[in-house]
C-alpha cells in the first residue's frame, strides 16, 4: 500500500531540525558539500508541508553522481540501492548511509542522487547534485519567491491542501498536478522551468 500524503501545519523547530542534518552531513563528509540548503515546503516559514525536511547539497566533482554502474530504483519501492563504481562515489554514498538515509541511485531524475530517511515521525529527503545544475537554480527560486511573496506561498498551500485531498494515494498525481503553479512562480522568479 503506497504511503498516504498528508500535510500538516508549519512547524517553528523545521528550520532547526533542517541545521542538524546540515551539520551531521558536513562532519560525515568533510569539506565535500560546497553549499547544503533547506529546500520544499518546509523551508517557507508558515507553509503547511507533508513532515519532510528536504536538503539539497551541492558538490563541485560531477563524478560523485556517477551511477552508471548501479541499478536503478523501483518506483514505490524503498529497497535500498548498492553503491558502485568510483570509490569517491561509493565512499559519499556510504557516508550519507550511515546517517541512517536510504539510498535510492537517481530515483527517476538523471543528474541527482537521492536519499530518504523517516524516524520519529519526520522524513527527510536529501538531493545531492552539481554545481550549476538546473535543479539547484529551480529549487532556490521557487524557495526564495515564496519566501518573499506570501500571497503566492497561501495559494500554493491552498492547491496542496486540495491535491492532497484528491490525491492522498496517489504521490506521482499530487506531483504532477503541481507542476503549473510550480512553472508559473518560477517564470515569475525569472527562471525558465524545465521541459517535464
């Protein structure tokens, strides 16, 4: 049975939680990140958000996210996936893992690496990916115009709230019928999203 989508009102302690795992990411892999950032929902103070703190981390070495040699992951599984290939590679995923995260290769987004953990009730999804990439600059601008213009942070809860609604089975449907408003604020960031 897929997991049930829910959200739940903005927590105040989302932006601590978010500094612990920054901190337990940088002592696990010293000097690797060049920047790690709080990302999703949770990131945006007063925004309802399914209890996830998401965490995008870059790196500057493309061949960190070298999983050519890996399987790849099974859509609504959570089997963990065996790092191979380069040993700087495979010695960040292990790293990352004995942080208590699953790792799940690309997870269906070529260019990102991916990691999810759920313990005490509260998730966390970790994004690693390279510098310059599209997904650090659509991440940022979509956080950051949020941030910046609560009108569209309150419709963005207002269209979650109903696709939760409509969707609580259903994650890749909530997803996806995301992806308008998702498009317009980033035009409006003046970043031209992504083809899907």
């Amino acid at each position: 049975m897929p997991d049930t989508i829910f959200l739940v009102d903005y927590n105040p302690h989302w932006p601590a939680m978010f500094t612990a795992e920054q901190r337990s990411l940088e002592q696990a892999c010293p000097a690797l990140f060049l920047q790690i950032h709080h990302v999703g929902s949770t990131s945006v103070a007063g925004l309802a958000a399914k209890p996830v703190i998401d965490i995008l981390a870059v790196v500057a070495d493309q061949s960190l996210l070298d999983v050519a040699q890996e399987d790849a992951a099974i859509p609504g599984q959570n089997r963990a996936i065996d790092p191979r290939g380069n040993a700087s590679h495979v010695a960040m995923v292990r790293a990352v893992s004995g942080l208590g995260f699953t790792y799940r290769g690309e997870n269906g987004l070529p260019g990102r690496i991916y990691f999810q953990r759920r313990q005490d009730g509260v998730g966390a999804h970790l994004h690693i990916v390279a510098k310059g990439s599209w997904f650090v600059a659509e991440q940022l601008a979509f956080r950051d115009w949020l941030r910046a213009n609560p009108s569209d942070a309150q419709a963005y809860q207002e269209l979650k709230r109903n696709l939760a609604s409509q969707f609580a089975h259903d994650r890749v449907a909530y997803t996806m019928e995301k992806s308008d408003f998702i498009s317009q604020v980033l035009r409006k960031a003046g970043v031209a999203p992504r083809p899907a």
